[in-house]
C-alpha cells in the first residue's frame, strides 16, 4: 500500500469513527429529551388529577408521592437530581382557605435543546 493509500485510508476511518461518534451523542440527547417529555407529562398529569380529586392544587411534588399519585419524583434526565424541579405556582387566588398550590412543573436545566428553546419552558 502506497503512503497516500494508508492516508486515505486513515482519513476515512477517522472520519467514520467521528461520524459515529456524534451520531450516537445526537441519539443519546434526543432519548434524553425523549424521557424529559414523559417524565413532564406524567407530573403534569398527577398535578391535574390530584388537584381535581381534592379540590385543590398540590403544595408540592412531594404530596403526589406521598398520596400516590405518583411512584417516585423522577430525576431530571439533563440535571441529574430530582431535585430541581421547577415547580410553578398557582397565581391565581381562591376564596376561603383553600392554599394555593403548584399547578404546572418545569425542567430546572438552563441548557437549550435540540429544538433550541430551553428545557426550563418545556
């Protein structure tokens, strides 16, 4: 094999290595995205169903595991903790003593997506 052959040759598979090499990152953040999406809709869904089968909006996400709404808080796939959830707030006042409660959930990530809008307004 002639030196420009085995350079050709480098060069070709460097370059798939580095083809497969970003394909896979690009997978591996859209199956992140992909577990946000759902782990959003399914506290999103607990905080609508605990809050129309009390009457009222949940405190915290703390309460729909501990009244079984849901199993477990689950951990922000681009944070890396369940604990930083960023939990919105209901603005909107009610009669009697009825404590405001959250009414919708946000990742606390301030990385931008693949979309490019922020994970926090997902």
């Amino acid at each position: 094999m002639t030196k420009m052959h085995l350079t050709m040759v480098t060069a070709l598979a460097l370059s798939s290595v580095l083809y497969l090499g970003c394909r896979s990152r690009s997978h591996e953040l859209h199956s992140k995205e992909t577990v946000l999406k759902n782990d959003l809709y399914a506290m999103r869904d607990a905080i609508n169903q605990y809050t129309e089968d009390k009457k009222k909006a949940p405190q915290d996400l703390d309460t729909l595991v501990r009244t079984g709404y849901l199993r477990n808080i689950p951990t922000d796939p681009f944070t890396g903790s369940n604990a930083t959830w960023q939990a919105v707030q209901d603005d909107v006042f009610t009669l009697g003593d009825v404590p405001l409660g959250i009414t919708d959930v946000h990742s606390g990530s301030s990385r931008i997506s693949s979309e490019g809008t922020p994970y926090s307004s997902w």
